[in-house]
C-alpha cells in the first residue's frame, strides 16, 4: 500500500522506524507511506514529492536499480530511492517510512 498523506504512517498507529504496534506484527502488509504519523507531507506543482518520486522511479527504474544494477526493481531499492528523493525534494522536511513486517523488501516491484 502506498499513503501519500500528511500523517501517513498513522495508518498504520507507526510513529518512527522501529516503532510497530502489535496489530501490525507478522502481518504480510507492505506499506510505504509519505512521512511520519506526525509529519507533513509537501507537494509541487503536480503531485506530493512522495508521489513525484514513485512516478520518477516508475518510470526510470534505472535511477533506483541500484544494489545490484540487475534490471529489477526490489522494494528496498524503491524505499531507499523514496527515502532519498523525498528528503531531497523537501529539503529535509519530509522523512517517507516504509513498514516490511517480513521478506517483503526483497520481492522485486517491477522488471525492465
């Protein structure tokens, strides 16, 4: 799932990286969302930076392909392309969160 909301990750009652509440433990979920349950999530002339992002990755999987370079597109590389782009974009401002209660980083989002 992907939350590109202010608050986003208070879908999920997650409040920083390594804060999971029970209800969400061992769950198969994969969510990505915009920023902190307290944050704010900034937007440009067209989409919110984290949305700006997922489309830039979506459709230029070469600028997150990184770790290795294989033409597939894991979750992880797109968490770490989300989370680097969006802070660039916002100046810092905006921190995205992704919650992977399991193997899910490794499934591969898309191959080109």
């Amino acid at each position: 799932m992907f939350a590109d909301t202010c608050h986003a990750s208070g879908v999920t009652r997650i409040q920083s990286r390594g804060n999971i509440p029970s209800p969400w433990q061992g769950s198969s979920r994969l969510i990505l969302s915009a920023c902190t349950a307290n944050g704010e999530s900034f937007e440009s002339e067209n989409h919110g930076y984290f949305t700006q992002a997922l489309l830039e990755a979506s459709s230029d999987a070469t600028l997150a392909d990184k770790i290795p370079t294989d033409g597939k597109l894991t979750v992880s590389e797109l968490k770490a392309y989300l989370e680097y782009q969006v802070e660039k974009l916002s100046n810092g401002n905006q921190r995205p969160l992704l919650y992977d209660p399991g193997e899910a980083s490794r499934v591969v989002f898309f191959e080109f």
